[in-house]
C-alpha cells in the first residue's frame, strides 16, 4: 500500500484493503489485539541481542541490521543534531476536530492565526531514536524522562535547572538570551503602541503570540549553531508564554463573538433526519459555546504537543520494510524461538497462545505505542495510522480510524455528480462499546490501552499515560468533549441502527470545566500538585475558567508578595495580561489591582534602564501614580539629551509633563534635609562647599527650563532652593540655581500671561515670587560685589621695591625706575579700589534699602485669601528667617569694606540706616549683633577723631 492513502478521495481505505472491512464487527474487534508488551524501553545501547539470534550465527538481514546497531544510532545521534537543531515550522493538522471551516476561521483563525490548520508536516525520519536511547542526565532530572511522550514537557521543565545545565552549559547562550529579552520588550511596546483602541484587542494578543514566536525562533538558531544542549531558562518561560497567549486569543476570540454564533444558528432546525453524524455535531459544536471552547482547549493542547513532538523527533520505523515483528519473524524461520515464543505472526497470536514476542520485537512494540500516543496527544491521528501502515501494522490504522464520525457527502448530490469515498464508521457507537471491552483485558501495556481510551472516552485508563498537568487536562477536556458529543447524537440522531449502550462509568466523566479542574486538582500526585502551583498553570487554568477577577487577584498577590521577586519579563507578561483584561471591559474586575500590577512593571522598567519603554506603560495607571512613577524615572537622569527625549516621550503619551517635573525638584529638593547652624558661629563671608547632593539638587532645576511655559515654576523651585542654600551659606550653590533659570524668564512668565489673560494683572502669588527672584538677584550681586573688592584689597595691593643693603649708582637708578612703576601701579589698584567700593556700596545698600516693602518681604494680600495664606506660610517663615541672616551680616559687610578704605564717616552713617523707620533694618538684628555693631561703630569714630573737619558721628563742624 502507498503512504497516505487514508482519507484521500478516490483510493481504496486501508480498512478496505488489508481488513476487508472486519473493523466494523464488533467481534472482530473484541478479538485482534494489539501486541502485549511486557516492560519499560531499556537503552537500546546497553541492550544484547537476544540468545537464539546470538546462538544462529546466520548472516540474515534481521542479524545483520542488530550487528549495526551500535554503528546505525551513532549515525543518528549525529543527524539528530541537525534535525532537532533546524525548527520546523507546522501547524496542527486537520486530525480530530470536528468544527466547521466556518467556526474555525471565527474561533481559531480569527482570534489566533497559528491555531489553523494547515497541511501536516510529516515527521523527520532521521530523528534522534529518544525511545531506544539513553536520555541525558540533565534530562533525566526532570519532572519526566521520556521527552516525546512528555508532550507537553515544556511547562513541566519550568524552574528545573539541574546541576549538568547549569553548570556545563555554553555560556554563549546566555548573552543571545539577554538580547532576546531586550528586543521581546521592544516588541511588545510597539505592539501595544500601535494599537490603542480596545477594538483591537484580539489583534493585539496575536502580536504578542508572535513577537514571543519571533525571539524563540532566534533563540533555537542561535542554540543549533553553537551546537549547545543546554536551554537557557528564558526558552522554557518564553514557549510557556507564547502557549498562553495562544490560549487566551483561542478562547476570548470566541468569546468575544460568540453572540454573532447564537444569532447564526438561533432558528437553526437541529432535528431533521437527514443530518448525518458529522453535521449534527458540526452544528451543536456552533450552538453550545462551552462544548466549543472545550474543543479549542483541546486543539489548543494537542498544537503544544505537536510543536514538542516536533522538536524532539523520534524514531519512526520501528520494524523493517513495513514488515511487523521482524525479529520474532527471523526466530520462527530459523527454529530458535523457544517455547514461550508464539508459533504464529497472526495479530492475535500473542493474546490466543499466551506467549510472548521477540524481546526485541516487544521493546519496538512497547515504543510503537508510545509514540502513537504521542501523536493522538498532538491531535495526529491521519499521522499515527500512516506509521501504522508504514511498519506493517494496517490492522491498528484500522482500529484507530472506527472513531471517526460517520459522513455521505454524496447525500442530496445529482446522479451525475461524481461520487466521493464516505468517511467515518456507522457503528461507531458499537466500535466504542467494543473498544470498552477489550480495554478490560491486563495484558495489554499502558500506553495501549490510553491509546484507544483517547478515542473512546475512558478516562481512567487514559489518565496512567499522562504524565504532566496539563496531560491531564488534555485527557479530561477530551473526554469531556466526547463524552457531551455522545449526548448530543444520542438525542437528535433519528437513524434505524441500534445505539450501544455504553458503561456508566463513560457518562459519570467531569463534563464541566470546574469539575475536571477540581479532580486535577485534588490528584494524589506530587507531580501534579507541584506543577500545578506554576504560575502559568494557574494563569491558563483561570482563562479556560473565564475568571479574570479571580486571575487579576492571583496576579496581584504575586506582585505584592514580598518574600518572591517576579523578574521583569514577568511582569511584562502579568502587565500585558492585565492591560488585555482591561480592554475586555469587564466591570467585577477591581481597578486597583490592576493598576499596582501595571505599576510595577514601570518600576522594573525603570530600574532596569529602558527609559524608552515607560511613558507608554505609565499613562496606563491613575494621573496620581502617572505622577510618582514617571517622576521616579525623571530623577535618575542627568544628561540633558536623554532629560529631553523622556520628555518628549512623556507627551506623545499624554502625561502631564508639568506636573511630573515639579514632582522631581521638589522630591530631590527634600531630600536629605539640612539643618541651617547658629548663624552667631558663621563667618562673615564664608563658602561652604558644595556637596554631591547639593550637585544633584542644582542639576534638578534643568527639568523646568526645556519649556516656556514651566518658568513660572521653574523660578518657585529655583526660589525655594535658593533658600535654602543661602541659609547655609552656600553662595555658590545658590548661585549656581539662578544662573539655570535662563535671564529672560520674567519677562517670559509676563508674555506668557498676558496672551493668556490680556490686560488682567498677574496673580499675587506669581508676583511675589518674581520679586522675590529679583531679591535673590541682588543679594547675590552684593556678594558676588564684596568677593571682588576682597580679593582685590587683600590679595592684589602691589607691593613697593625694597631698598637693597648696599646700592650703586646703577641699584639706585633701578630702584627709582621700580619706584615709579609701583606709583603708577599703586595708583591704578587706588582706583579699582575706589571703584569697587563704590560698587559694593551700591549693592549691599540695594539690598538693604530693597523697594516694594524691603528685600525679601512679599506683597500684602488685600483680600487676604485664607488659602493663599495658609500656602505661604512656610516660605514667610524662610523668607524671614533670611532677612534675619542676611540683612545683619550685610550690614557688617559693608562696615568692613568702609573702615578698611578708611571712610569712617560712611561706615557712622550706618547706624542712621538700621535706625531708620522706613526700612525697620534694625528688627532684623539679634542683641548680639546690634552689639557688635555698635562696637565696630565706636571702632569707626575713633579713627575719625583725628579728622578737624568732622566730628565723631561723622557730620561736617
């Protein structure tokens, strides 16, 4: 017979060729019987051949093909390096599913484009014989050792590193590893970026599925070209991912149609007679939504057995040119079978004469059956009843086929429309009845028997087979959905043929997805209890269950759990999650949670530097934590480019730029507070240094100046800041504040406002911290004044030539020649002298003598507004608090630069000027200053004594 001609129109049906039809008796079925096998796969490597082989000696292709074991699995083992190395790329075959093109494409198709169901890709036949060979240690210390039935041993591997992967592993891995999860974060954010809108949600869940696909492919390449076994844990995490957002787009692309399913088939007559098996159930797949999400479960799990199967393949021709038990064949030819060997190759000779195969033909059936269960978990069955025929077992292709739902599509036809082969088994109700009846027999080996199971329905003989969590819940959705099937036909199928009656056990199976979840749960395994506590078992188990309020509360304390750290690719998983839930509008879902998860991921996002990233995620969560998270950002940048760019990424999605960069001054302005000393203890004219906060503090100011329309806040901050370092005597620090707010920032704020309100005056609270700003202008200058006649008075004097001991003629000529040089000098530093004082004088008394009220006194409030008030009231207190530390040590400033330059009569006139009522400078001063002063005074009209022109306050006589 020719590969693949099952199911194809025009050929003969294998049943039709090799069992004349014999599957449909219900005897027969009850009598062939698939080969009993006796034990677990030894490794074929450390296998002998079997004692009568061994004694014959002769030169038979059967010994010929065990002499070249060794030889032909080493050739293996090196093909399989490319195989498994090279990913294939296929989709779930049409095997199995019983919905309509039309509910694919609106279930499947539409909200998942991998859940289709392309052409099959056969199985490599130079695949790595995993049955037959010793697994690696690293693979034997993992939930299970047998990596092909394991068909879904991706979930179970997560967070089972062993001790060889770890520690023997390509550490080139790792690098391409980091790279993917940088390039999986961009991915997403421009996924989410491009679209917004809640409609296309479904869309947007596809794009995640792929952008997952995308950087697992990179990852497999990247492992098959340095010929690497070892598998960085972020593939595990990333298939698990890329599997769930399948799911989710599988069932929510259901659910968020399935009123346009009700509407099509509402009117819909589901009883009329002529309706075979396949269309009634096609049409009870369309009505009933939760039969139909329990089949996308299904093809959902059985396509994550496919992908597995597909990387790790296996052997496929198990027995020598299509011809079954070959070595057992060679024993009975050549007399050396013994007595507990079977007499005849019929199928039924095993069970009817009580003996046994080959050893060798017993181990090939044994991984035979394996590997055809492994297929029906991947939804292969065409695939399994090819190999059937490939390896000489036609009868079993056979068996397997009598599950298939019954078909004419010649009914209603034309007698000249040309006819097509029928599909499907009449009696399918007695192939299952049978199939019940020869599972009773113990002979047959586990895998066996869950291969019929899966197609019968019975659960308990399918469920030893499984070996992960979601094994099991593949073996209940799939009995569930037969089980509801069976239901279905019973009540609207109106045939004359007598229905089997099947065992109570069969209709006692969980067909509620909270039951079966209920029984997995409460499953005595180990296994299943600890795989079951993943977390993406948990996310998947909640989306089967449509529970999204339960999933963001799971969530969520996953995310405030403080004794486990979820890493950012975590997060990016449960933020995107949520964001999807979001979309889904649905109103039980508590907002709260919701947000602390998305805000975490800012703060990993932050945290780990992807700058670029944030503003997207951030306008996502309440304006209030919008403002904390993106200021939290904000305020470990320091380059004014990148300072820029956030800024802008900041608007283009929709932050209040304003608000967040006055939350950055002011949280790195409160930082590390600084108690202002006893000002009695300072020195006049003494510069603190500046320290690294200080620096930070200073550079923060730079956020307020990229935009015109943050001046105003810009000279509140830099005001506030100011403050404060001049109340600890950091002069240059506050110097530094001023000269980041550019120079033309009041005649900015006043452009600004007066295109906003015309002719209204500006606000008393914005007045006053424009004079304000003009206050701390002129203070400086006078500082900045008084620096410059220090430096010049004390360090620049020239100093005159020195008479020398023992003078010539010549020394004496150089020393008039330096003589008149110091002169012109002496004269020039006179008269900067003179100019500085003048300087000094000037600016110190602008300060003193400061117009609107005095130097840092606001504007009186006329309405005097509460609220305003209440506002100032720190900064009256800092504001006075400044008077009370400037303003004295002004004032000595002066006499100091007066009485040094020797005009005592100034430095008496001081004492009219703190006196003075106008200005009330002598408020300003302590009992100890005003005694100081007084000193310095008394100082100052002594030296004037000596003049006859004045008298001792410094008035003319």
């Amino acid at each position: 017979m020719s590969r693949g001609s099952i199911d194809r129109p025009g050929t003969t049906s294998i049943w039709e060729q090799e069992s004349e039809g014999s599957f449909q008796n219900a005897s027969f079925l009850k009598k062939s019987s698939l080969q009993r096998a006796t034990g677990f796969v030894p490794n074929l490597l450390g296998s002998q051949l079997s004692p009568a082989v061994a004694r014959s000696g002769k030169g038979s292709h059967v010994l010929r093909r065990r002499s070249e074991a060794t030889e032909r699995i080493q050739s293996s083992l090196a093909a399989l390096d490319v195989v498994v190395s090279t990913p294939q790329k296929s989709n779930r075959p049409p095997t199995g599913s019983l919905l309509k093109e039309r509910v694919l494409e609106a279930g499947l198709a539409f909200a998942s484009p991998s859940l289709a169901s392309p052409a099959q890709t056969p199985l490599s036949t130079t695949a790595r014989e995993l049955y037959d060979v010793d697994t690696p240690q690293a693979l034997e210390n993992t939930f299970y050792q047998d990596q092909t039935l394991s068909t879904r041993g991706e979930l179970s591997r997560l967070g089972q590193v062993t001790f060889l992967e770890e520690n023997q592993h390509d550490i080139t891995m790792e690098e391409p590893a980091i790279k993917t999860g940088k390039e999986l974060l961009h991915s997403f954010h421009q996924a989410l970026k491009s679209h917004p809108d809640r409609a296309d949600i479904l869309e947007l869940v596809s794009l995640f599925e792929k952008a997952c696909q995308e950087e697992l492919e990179k990852l497999k390449g990247l492992q098959a070209y340095s010929r690497s076994t070892y598998r960085p844990p972020m593939m595990t995490e990333l298939n698990l991912e890329r599997s769930t957002w399948q799911l989710v787009g599988a069932l929510y692309g259901d659910r968020i149609n399935h009123d346009q399913y009700d509407d099509a088939v509402e009117h819909m007559d589901l009883m009329l007679s002529n309706r075979s098996d396949k269309e009634l159930v096609n049409e009870f797949f369309e009505k009933d939504s939760s039969v139909r999400q329990a089949q996308l479960v299904v093809d959902w799990l059985e396509k994550n057995a496919l992908s597995n199967l597909e990387e790790h393949p296996c052997k496929i021709n198990y027995f020598a040119d299509t011809i079954s038990w070959d070595n057992t064949l060679h024993d009975l030819q050549h007399g050396i079978g013994g007595k507990s060997a079977v007499s005849s190759l019929d199928i039924d000779a095993p069970t009817r004469e009580g003996k046994h195969l080959s050893d060798l033909d017993e181990k090939d059936e044994l991984s035979f059956s394996k590997h055809l269960f492994a297929c029906i978990c991947a939804g292969q069955l065409s695939k399994a009843q090819e190999l059937c025929v490939e390896c000489g077992q036609p009868w079993k292709a056979a068996v397997l086929e009598g599950w298939r739902l019954y078909h004419d599509p010649n009914r209603g036809k034309s007698v000249y429309d040309e006819l097509v082969p029928v599909e499907g088994n009449t009696m399918r109700s007695k192939w299952k009845q049978s199939c019940w009846e020869m599972l009773k027999d113990p002979d047959y080996s586990v895998y066996e028997k869950a291969l019929l199971s899966a197609l019968c329905g019975n659960l308990r003989l399918l469920l030893p087979a499984c070996q992960s969590y979601l094994d099991y819940t593949w073996a209940y959705f799939k009995v569930m959905v037969d089980v509801l099937m069976e239901q279905n036909l019973r009540s609207l199928s109106h045939t004359d043929e007598e229905v089997a009656d099947l065992p109570t056990e069969y209709w006692t199976a969980p067909f509620t997805p909270e039951a079966i979840f209920q029984e997995i749960d409460a499953s005595p395994s180990p296994l299943i209890q600890k795989q079951r506590q993943e977390h993406f078992y948990q996310v998947q188990k909640l989306v089967i269950l449509n529970d999204m309020k339960g999933l963001v509360s799971l969530m969520h304390g996953w995310v405030v759990d403080k004794n486990k750290t979820l890493t950012i690719h975590q997060l990016r998983f449960l933020s995107h999650l949520v964001i999807f839930i979001t979309g889904l509008g649905i109103e039980e879902v508590e907002e709260e949670k919701c947000t602390e998860i998305l805000e975490a991921f800012v703060r990993s996002l932050t945290h780990s530097g992807y700058h670029s990233l944030v503003a997207l995620y951030a306008a996502r969560v309440d304006f209030d934590r919008q403002i904390r998270c993106y200021a939290e950002l904000l305020e470990g940048i320091n380059v004014t480019d990148e300072q820029k760019r956030c800024l802008d990424l900041g608007k283009e999605a929709g932050l209040d730029i304003a608000a967040i960069t006055k939350s950055v001054v002011e949280n790195i302005r409160n930082m590390d507070p600084q108690e202002v000393g006893d000002v009695s203890a300072l020195e006049l004219g003494r510069e603190v240094e500046i320290t690294k906060a200080d620096r930070h503090k200073i550079e923060v100011i730079s956020w307020l100046v990229f935009e015109e329309s943050q001046r105003e806040e810009a000279i509140k901050q830099g005001n506030s800041l100011i403050r404060a370092f001049l109340a600890m005597r950091k002069h240059m620090a506050a110097r530094e504040v001023f000269h980041k707010i550019p120079p033309n920032s009041i005649e900015v704020i006043q452009r600004n406002w007066k295109m906003k309100a015309g002719s209204e005056p500006l606000p008393l609270a914005l007045s006053n911290d424009m004079k304000e700003y003009t206050c701390i202008q002129a203070y400086l200058d006078a500082i900045d004044a008084f620096n410059a006649w220090f430096q010049h008075f004390h360090h620049k004097k020239p100093a005159p030539p020195t008479q020398p001991l023992q003078s010539g003629f010549s020394d004496q000529l150089a020393l008039e020649q330096k003589l008149k040089q110091y002169h012109v000098e002496i004269g020039r530093w006179e008269e900067m002298k003179c100019s500085l004082i003048s300087d000094v004088e000037e600016k110190i008394e602008n300060v003193l003598c400061f117009v609107g009220g005095g130097w840092m006194v606001d504007q009186p409030d006329p309405n005097d507004d509460d609220s305003i008030r209440d506002r100032e009231d720190s900064r009256t207190n800092q504001m006075e608090l400044l008077r009370k530390l400037c303003l004295p040590q002004l004032t000595l400033l002066l006499h100091s630069v007066l009485h040094s330059s020797g005009m005592y009569a100034k430095c008496l006139k001081l004492a009219d000027l703190v006196a003075a009522e106008k200005f009330h400078l002598y408020q300003e001063f302590s009992q100890d200053e005003l005694q100081k002063l007084l000193q310095l005074l008394h100082k100052s009209a002594v030296s004037l004594a000596g003049d006859t022109r004045q008298d001792v306050f410094g008035y003319d006589f």
